[in-house]
C-alpha cells in the first residue's frame, strides 16, 4: 500500500495508530455520487476524532479481471489523485490491484488493508459495493466481520442524477454520455467539465493550411474521450494559463474517406505560439454541432468561423 496526500501516516513508528474512517472503490472520474461518500469519510472522521481515507487502486480492477470489457477510465491515476486530494481526505491510500490480489479473498483483503493497514474505525459504503474475489465483499461481510475487527459499517444510499432521470450518478452514466457527446450532462454528473490530458503532437498541418491552426492532442488509449463532434472547451497549459478553444473530435471526413481512428485537435482562440510536446488538459465545456463531410474547402472554413464563433458566444467571451 501506498499512502499520499498526507504526512501523519508512519507505519514505521510502534506508537499505536490513530484509527481512520475509510471508504473503498475505483473512484473512477471522483464524480458527485463519490464526492457525496467523501463528504460523509469527513464528517464521520471529525466527530469520531479520527483520519479520513479513500482506499482505492493503482488501476480499474476490471482492467486486470475482465480486460475484453474493462470501461475505458474518466480519469487517469495522477488526475484522481488529484481530485481526491481536493476534496479535503487526510489520505489516500492506493492498492496494488494485480492478478494475484484478484483472487483475494475479501476477508482477507478487509484484514490486509482496512485492519492491518489502516486500524479502521468505521467504514462507509455504497449500499451496492462489492469488493474482493468474484465480488463476495459486500456491505452484509463488512457487518460480519465488524465486530470481530473492531469498526461498523456505515451503508449510504446513492446520489440520485437530479435531473428526473431515474438512475444514480454512476462513473458509467458519464461514460454513456460522453459517448453520446453529452458533455453538459457530463458537466452536471461529475460536478466539473470533462477533462481529458495528453501531449500536444505534430499533424499534418492542414489546419494551418486553411488558416485555423489546431494543437493535435494525444490522449492515451486508456482514457474515454466523447463522441465525434465540434466542441467548445479550454485548454490549460504548463503554465496554468487557460484558453478558451474550439475542439474538434473526429476522422475529418472532407479530408479523408476512411481515417483509422479519431484525431483530437483544439484551436485556441486569439492565441499564437508553439505547444508542441507540450503536455496540457483540455475541459470539454459545450458541444456544437456533429461531424460531417463539407463540399469543398470555402464550405468547411465558413462553418469554422462558425464553430468558432459559437465557441465565443457559449464560453462568454
């Protein structure tokens, strides 16, 4: 296990360990529905006098148990950590997830991690969580095994959507519509813009060409990127400076018949410079229109000044 975002922790010292209130999960994308569990972690810490944890994996479990069908992430390693840090926990403690630790038996990854590990005082969950080999741990063993380690179980219910649907917030929901290019609704699940990250790479300098210079974005495969489509967004920088872009997503079909795969280009409004290799992120903020084929080469570049207009008006600039 690894301990970050905090320096209280010292697994060295024989002193008797400050009991911690703990939750466990992928915490993939730290949406409202997580955030919800980490506001519970905090409240409970304090009245209890103890520290507050999130236990969660250096990968998605399911990358290592079903990898035909793990979910693509919402947010790599670095970004959840950094949105858990946030979010004000005491610490977050990370999980070697491998092939091995797959067939942990959930009473033993309970007496690893949550007793031996962290001296757990309380550990709260969402009513559906299961954990361990074939998903046996569940909130009825964390009952059981309560007592005889010395913590109890605090089961909450999950955040509904709040927008009539009937379904939780759920890592899968914002997946679902960032696959439909629902980024507002992505907005409006995670509590934040969808923000991808990636280096900024060479093209073929096409955009350039017809006078709309874009920053050619590599995301890794790993990572869930929405539907093809005209954005708009901001790309962060290094620095920290954030500029308000028009993005477009997809095989840029008035260029190509069949491309192999999307590209991911962001054209900075009222911006010169050279970005290349330069790694920065990218919020997707609204979304403008589908991709499509143009007759010719006037007919696309009136349609990105249209693009980018709408960009302005939507970002309020």
């Amino acid at each position: 296990m690894i301990i970050v975002n905090d320096s209280k922790f010292d697994f060295g010292s024989d002193d008797k360990k400050r009991r911690c209130v703990v939750t466990i999960g992928a915490y993939d994308g730290v949406h409202r529905g997580h955030q919800a569990v980490i506001e519970q972690v905090r409240q409970q810490a304090e009245i209890l006098d103890a520290r507050s944890v999130v236990v969660t994996f250096d990968r998605h479990p399911a990358s290592v148990v079903r990898p035909e069908s793990a979910p693509l992430l919402l947010t790599d390693l670095d970004q959840k950590l950094e949105l858990l840090a946030a979010t004000g926990l005491d610490a977050t403690c990370i999980v070697r997830f491998d092939e091995a630790s797959s067939h942990e038996a959930p009473s033993d990854f309970v007496k690893r991690v949550l007793v031996d590990g962290l001296s757990a005082k309380r550990v709260i969950i969402g009513e559906d969580f299961h954990f361990g080999y074939k998903r046996g741990g569940n909130v009825a063993l964390l009952r059981e095994l309560g007592p005889k380690f010395n913590f109890d179980v605090m089961p909450i219910e999950l955040i509904a959507r709040g927008d009539g649907v009937d379904e939780p917030v759920s890592s899968t929901a914002i997946r679902r519509a960032l696959a439909g290019g629902q980024v507002e609704l992505a907005t409006q699940l995670l509590g934040r813009h969808f923000e991808v990250r990636g280096v900024v790479v060479h093209g073929d300098q096409r955009g350039s060409q017809i006078g709309f210079p874009t920053a050619n974005i590599e995301v890794p495969k790993a990572i869930c990127i929405p539907a093809d489509g005209v954005y708009a967004g901001v790309l962060t920088r290094q620095d920290g400076s954030a500029h308000i872009c028009a993005i477009n997503l997809g095989r840029r079909p008035t260029f190509f018949e069949h491309a192999d795969s999307s590209m991911l280009e962001a054209h900075l409004l009222d911006f010169s410079g050279d970005l290349y290799d330069e790694k920065v992120k990218l919020s997707f903020t609204h979304f403008l229109r589908g991709e499509r084929k143009f007759e010719n080469i006037d007919a696309l570049k009136m349609q990105l000044k249209h693009d980018i207009e709408q960009t302005r008006a939507v970002s309020g600039v």
